[in-house]
C-alpha cells in the first residue's frame, strides 16, 4: 500500500511536467517570429522611415545651410510647396520625368522582350553572346554617361564621325539641342536597361512548359498566334514585376542625366530628379529641394501600391 500510493502520485507529477504548456509554446514561437522580423523593422526604421520623416517635415520649414550650425529651422507653413508648384519650371520637369520614364520603359521593354525570346532558342554561342548583352548593366550609370556623352558630341563624338564618313550628315548636336537631348538621354537609358528586361523575361520564359507550345502547333496556331495567346499570358506576372521595378527605378534616375546634359540644354532634360538635386545643392534650398523629393517618393508610392495590387489579383 505504502509503496503504491508513493509510486502513483510520482508517475501523475512526472506526467503533468513531461506535458508542455500550450500558452507557454505559443508565447516562444511568438518570441521567434519577432525576433527574426526585428532587424528588419529596425533597419527599415531607420534607413527609411526616419529620413522619409525627416524629408516630409523639411518640406514645411525654411531650412537653410544656417541650419546644419544652428539647428533652427523655423516653419513656413506650404511657402515651399506654393513656391515649387508656381514654378514654371516644376511643370516642365514633371512632363520631362514622364516622357522620359514612358519612353525608356517601352524602348527597355520591348527590345529586352524581343532578345529573351531570341535567346530562347539553343544556338551556337548564345551563352556568350547573353553575357556580352549583360555589360551595359554591370558598368555604374555614370560612367556610362560619361562615355555616352563623349559618343555622342557634337563636333568629336564618334556617333557624328561614323555618320558623316557614311554620308549621313555628322554634324547632329544630340546633347546640345533642346529638341534632341531628351531623345539622346532616353536613347541612352534604354541601352542601359535592355539587359535587366532581357535577363527578368528570359527568366520567365523558361518557365513555360513547351507542352503548351505542342498543343498550340498541333492547333494549327502561327508562331505570332503562339506568342500572343501562350507567351505573353504565361508571362504577365513576370511583366508586371518587370515594368514596376522599372518604373521605380527610372522615374528617379539623376546620375545618367547630369552625366550627359546636366539638366540642360535651356532645363530641356530637367526631370523630378535634377530638379531636387538643383533645389537642394546647387541653390541651397533645401526646404523646396524636399518637396519636390516628396512628389516623386508620392509617384513611387502609387506605383508601389498598383504593383501589390497586381500581384494579389494574379495570386487570386
């Protein structure tokens, strides 16, 4: 008797402690979560959120050089927002940064769309080939424009040389015109940006089971048939990631564009951009500087919300 009643209350204690707690397991697996996501909402915080801030309250105060010394940056209510949307100049940055982001997204999509579909078929040193394509992208922006720029000068760029050797003038000013600069730097940028759209949609084409392809040619369908109504829905989610990224990474290019034109010639390649670059390091203002950065992070911003839109519709 006095061994069992021992053994009986030992073996429901061990029981009851070997039985982990639900409430407890829940709290750690919590734990866990938070502790992978918080470098990530600290860095985010930091790196983004504060200088996003920091910028929307710059727009409202009149922050000058004086202020980096003193710290005092009195407010002014929307002088600086009246004073960038009265701008002439603003307008006609605003139009610039929407031609030149709408040219080079169609130019950088449609070549890029055409070599994927190229390079999609196995030949003879097409591996080579891709990896020459690749080089526009891996050199930095500004030396590109740099080189761009000396291609294509008006009196020693090599551009209007091969031109005028072959009979077709030779004396085009392409960055010295205000009717043809624009064309030139987008011209440019869409030579910088083929290879992303070629390397992101070859991607996707390779994900396309070729079964769909038999089933369309035993359809009788022509290749033109094929890629319209098997290639490109097949392709639509990667198009979609292609053309927003895109987007959000031309509507702020700055770098290519002083390379070549600094804006100029007569603020004919004045984007959102240089536009916030002149305000805030060349003039100094950085209150107007802020607003202007504050329109083209708002532009992103509605881009950024059509692309999650987007990827939730397709995942539907």
């Amino acid at each position: 008797m006095t061994t069992s009643s021992i053994t009986a209350p030992a073996a429901a204690q061990a029981s009851r402690t070997s039985v982990p707690d639900p409430a407890r397991q829940r709290r750690r697996r919590t734990l866990a979560r938070w502790g992978f996501v918080a470098p990530a909402v600290v860095f985010m915080l930091l790196f983004f959120g504060y200088p996003l801030v920091r910028n929307v309250v710059m727009s409202f105060q009149h922050y000058t050089p004086k202020t980096f010394f003193t710290g005092h940056a009195p407010f002014n209510g929307t002088d600086n927002w009246s004073h960038v949307f009265g701008d002439a100049l603003f307008g006609k940055a605003l139009w610039h940064t929407l031609v030149f982001t709408a040219g080079s997204l169609l130019g950088q999509f449609c070549i890029g769309l055409a070599l994927a579909v190229f390079f999609s078929r196995r030949f003879p040193l097409g591996g080579v080939l891709r990896s020459l394509i690749l080089l526009p992208w891996l050199v930095p922006m500004v030396v590109s424009g740099v080189v761009w720029r000396r291609i294509l000068d008006q009196d020693t760029g090599v551009l209007n040389s091969f031109l005028g050797t072959v009979g077709l003038g030779g004396h085009t000013p392409w960055l010295t015109s205000p009717g043809m600069a624009l064309l030139s730097v987008i011209l440019v940028n869409i030579w910088i940006g083929i290879p992303f759209n070629m390397v992101i949609l070859y991607g996707g084409l390779q994900e396309i089971p070729r079964e769909l392809y038999e089933a369309a040619s035993l359809d009788g369908a022509t290749a033109w048939r094929s890629f319209r109504s098997v290639t490109l829905p097949m392709l639509r989610p990667v198009i979609t990631v292609v053309l927003v990224l895109g987007f959000m990474s031309t509507v702020k290019i700055l770098d290519l564009i002083l390379a070549l034109t600094d804006g100029g010639p007569a603020d004919a390649t004045q984007t959102l951009g240089t536009l916030t670059y002149q305000n805030s390091f060349v003039q100094l203002d950085f209150g107007a500087g802020a607003v202007v950065g504050n329109v083209l992070i708002l532009i992103s911003a509605v881009f950024a919300v059509f692309y999650l839109r987007a990827n939730r519709t397709e995942g539907k």
